[in-house]
C-alpha cells in the first residue's frame, strides 16, 4: 500500500556534520530523484539497479546549478524502511547542503514529512507494530547503554511477541466461548465453566507477569530521579562529582557552596538516574543561598530516591535531624561520609532515627564505599530480582495502562464465569480485554492516539 503523498526530510542532526542524509518516501521517490541528480558514471539514477550506492551531482533542473556532489540510493517497496519506494540523498554536513536539498526536493514536489511519518509509514504499511515504532523513538532518546538495550528489544518485538501470544489465548477462549453460545450442552456446561475460568487465570497471569516489569522498565527508560541532599558541606557536591566522574559541581570547605540546583543524567551500572545536587539545607539570612535551599525542598518532594549525607566525623545537629524527620515515606539511602576522619557518629542512634533505611559509610575523599552505594541503587532498581536480558520489559506508561485496563477486564471476566454468569457476559469482559491489549501493539489504537503518538517523534524519523 503506497500513501499517496511522496515526503522528504532531513534525516540527519543539524549543523556541523561530516555527512548530512536527505530521506524521501512515496510513489514519486525515484522520479523527484531522477530530476535532479546526475550520475557520474552514466546517464540517469534509472541506469542503476537499486540498493546501490551511486556517486554523482544534484542539479537544480531550473537553473543547472550544482546544488552538491552527493552518493545517492533507491529502494523499491515494500522492502524498505516504510516499505514504499524510498530514496536517500548522502550530502555533505552542514546546514547549507541537506537544507538546498530538502528544499529542492520539496519544489520538485515532495511534502515536507510530519514528525515521525516515516515510521508512522513504516507502522500503517505493517512492517512493525506500534510498540515496534515507538522503541524507534526510545532507541533514539536513551540515555543509557541499558536504556538502548531495552528499547532495541522491543524494536526486535519482544514485548509485541509477548502481547500477541496473550490476545491469541483471548481469541481461543473467544471462539470457546461462541461455540458454546451457538450449540448449548448442559452436560458439559460445567466442564465449559472449569475450562473458561482455568484459562483466564493463565492469561491474567501473563498479563500480571508484564506488568510486574513497568517498575523497573520504566526507571531504565526514563531514569530514577534522584537527589542528593543533606546540611551544608558534608559532601554532596564531592558525591555528584565521584558518580559523574568529573568535576561538575563546584567543591569547597565553605558551608552553602552550592546556591542552586544542579542536574546531571548518570548511568549507574548502566541504570539512567536523573541526580541533582542540591544546596545544603539550613536556616540562612542570605538571599540567594534561600531561594537555593528552596529548591532544594522542591527536588526533595519529586525525588524517587533520596540519597541522604551525613558527616560522620560529627555529632548529628538539629539540621540533620530536620531533614531525617521528612524521609519516612521516602525511598533513602542514608551515607555516612567523611569516614577518613574519626567518626563521633554513633551508629546505634542513627539507626533508631531512620528505622528501616539503608545506612552506608562512605568517604568520598577516599573513594571508599561508592561501589557498596551503586550495588544498593541497582538492588532497589531490579527489586532484587535478577534481570535477563532477553525478558521483555513494559517501558511505556501508555503500555502499562493498556495492560492495567486488559486486566481489570479479565478480573470481571473470572468473576463473572465463577459467578455462573450467562456466557454472553463473559464474551465481553474477554473480548474488552482483547481490545485493551490491541492499543499496545496498534490493532485497535484510534487515528487520535496515533497521531499524539507520532507527533511526539522527531523530524526525519
Ligand atoms: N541510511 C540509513 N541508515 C539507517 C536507517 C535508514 O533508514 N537509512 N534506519 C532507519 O531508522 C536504521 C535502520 N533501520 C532499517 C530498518 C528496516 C529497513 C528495511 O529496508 N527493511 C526491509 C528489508 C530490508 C532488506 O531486505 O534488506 C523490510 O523489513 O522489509 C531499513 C532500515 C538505522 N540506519
Ligand atoms: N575528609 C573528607 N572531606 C570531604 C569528603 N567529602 C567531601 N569533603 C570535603 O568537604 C568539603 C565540602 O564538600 P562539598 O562537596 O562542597 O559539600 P556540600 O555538601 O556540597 O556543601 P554545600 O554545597 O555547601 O551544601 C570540601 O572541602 C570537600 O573536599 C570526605 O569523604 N572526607
Ligand atoms: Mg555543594
């Protein structure tokens, strides 16, 4: 299926680049393609099999003007990336170059793409599925090696793979179902009932089973918000620095160094925390330094994980005390640094003020105890399960609420067959269920939701 629109765009980053890619897609491809470039070596693009990379010049047809000397290739669907005729032009970098091109493109009659159409192309021609399209977009923004590994996986259809074999066991309880509607049987109506309910709490159990990955598939995703906080000039900037390995935030022996928030994305064992540094919280007079430990208190409340610092080198004041009393219903992770120095901390009281929260010593000066600090984040990140590779991993919130949906459909559905409710009433808790998980791999995804899916994509993808 080819849509009736040719699109072109900039495939490439803009701005100082060794090479930039125009990209074209639709039925008129290779005729815009063949209007402007002219081989080196032969007459047209024509003269060329496809797939094959070619070297020449792209002339503006209307001026014979060399627009830049380029390698170009054309695909013919639907074994391409949208599966319709696709076409690249390889200029140089830079902005002048892909942007004559593009416009000289879109003069020739190509429209400019939308946001993520070529794989919304990709999508509609069903070369992938919508989950399969939207781990593009995932691939693109990770920020971490994990980060990628995950969403490559799902561009490999693992979790499309997982969610389809779920809606085919729907679709079997489905037809089991109809013919029981259509040819009744009171002797095995009872055998029907066992069989549906035995069935169904398979299926919630597989749909259980991924949504028991969104946690942790959205921290490697999206990252875990971390922040780093504690009175003044006990080592938080010194910390920020240790897990960047670099000098990122400025460190002195002055209490209320660092005035504003500062935020950094890290990868710890390949987990994305989102870290900020704060300003050390106390009472303070000084202008700036307050609005700092304001922000400070904001960070705080939007944190997923606090990582708390104490100077162990002495006695817990009236600040610490503060702050500790606000971590109850915190994720924490408690360090004592300074550990390098004599500790007058006493370990005992310590615990009984945070009761039930990790405490690790540490000295950042001496870089010991750090790795104890990142086994603890990637502990809390996997829940101390192990993570395999090859699983498949909820990342998307708009998965996680599809699955959400397909399960309270089915929970309805069980009560309903354990009830000896009429089958009819069954068929549509398991059909709605069906339903909830299509929006996940885009069988049953409104035009409205694709177009805010797609729209959310970048330029030339
Ligand atoms: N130059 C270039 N590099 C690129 C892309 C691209 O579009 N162009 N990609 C864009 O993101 C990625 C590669 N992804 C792609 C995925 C599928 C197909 C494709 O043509 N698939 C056909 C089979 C191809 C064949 O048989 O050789 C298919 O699945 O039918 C191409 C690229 C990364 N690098
Ligand atoms: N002895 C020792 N000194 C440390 C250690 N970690 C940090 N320091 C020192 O403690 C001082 C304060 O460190 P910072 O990292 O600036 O402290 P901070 O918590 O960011 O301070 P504010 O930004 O003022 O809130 C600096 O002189 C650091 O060199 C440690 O493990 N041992
Ligand atoms: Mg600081």
């Amino acid at each position: 299926m080819m849509a009736e629109n040719t699109i072109a765009a900039i495939a490439t980053a803009p701005g100082e680049a060794g090479i930039g890619i125009v990209r074209l897609s639709g039925e008129k491809s290779i005729h815009i393609l063949d209007k402007i470039f002219k081989p080196t070596k032969k007459n047209s693009i024509r003269d060329y099999e496809p797939r094959r990379i070619t070297h020449g010049k792209i002339i503006d047809p209307d001026t014979q003007k060399i627009v830049d000397e380029v390698l170009v290739t054309y695909m013919k669907g639907p074994y391409t990336y949208t599966a319709e005729d696709v076409v690249e032009i390889n200029c140089h970098g830079g902005m002048v170059p892909v942007k004559n091109i593009l416009d000289l493109v879109l003069r020739q009659g190509a429209f400019m793409a939308e946001r993520g159409e070529f794989t919304k192309r990709a999508f509609l021609n069903g070369r992938i599925d919508l989950s399969q399209a939207e781990a593009v977009m995932d691939i693109i923004k990770a920020k971490t090696s994990t980060g990628f590994d995950v969403a490559l996986n799902q561009l490999e259809g693992s979790l499309s793979n997982e969610v389809k074999a779920i809606r085919h066991d729907l679709l079997e309880v489905l037809a089991h179902i109809t013919v029981n509607i259509d040819f009744p049987d009171d002797d095995i109506e009872e055998l029907t009932y066992d069989k549906l309910e035995q069935d169904s709490i398979k299926i919630l159990e597989k749909i259980d089973k991924l949504l028991d990955t969104a946690h942790t598939g959205k921290i490697l995703k999206e990252g875990l918000n971390t922040v780093i906080i504690g009175k003044p000039n006990v080592g938080k900037s010194s910390l920020m620095n240790a897990l960047l390995k670099e000098s990122r935030a400025i460190v002195t022996d002055v209490p209320g160094t660092t005035r504003d928030i500062i935020e950094e994305i890290i990868s710890v064992k390949g987990i994305p925390l989102r870290i900020t540094d704060t300003a050390g919280i106390r009472e303070t007079e000084d202008v700036v330094e307050k609005i700092g430990v304001e922000r400070s208190k904001e960070s705080f409340n939007k944190a997923d994980l606090v990582i708390f610092i104490l100077n162990a080198s002495e006695t817990l004041s009236i600040e610490d005390k503060e702050i500790m009393d606000k971590l109850q219903h915190k994720e924490t992770i408690v360090l004592m640094n300074k550990t390098d120095l004599p500790n007058v901390i006493d370990l005992d009281e310590l615990k009984e003020l945070l009761p039930g929260k990790s405490i690790i010593p540490i000295s950042v000066k001496e870089n010991k105890g750090l790795d104890l600090l990142e086994d603890k984040i990637v502990n809390m990140v996997y829940e101390g399960k192990v993570q395999r590779h090859e699983d498949s991993l909820v990342t998307n919130a708009r998965h996680k609420r599809a699955l959400e949906v397909g399960k309270t459909s089915m929970e309805e559905g069980i009560e309903a067959i354990r009830s000896g409710l009429a089958l009819d009433f069954v068929e549509v808790d398991i059909k709605n269920c069906w339903e909830s998980l299509g929006e996940i791999t885009g069988d049953t995804t409104s035009e409205d939701m694709l177009d805010r899916i797609f729209s959310s994509f970048c330029i030339g993808k």
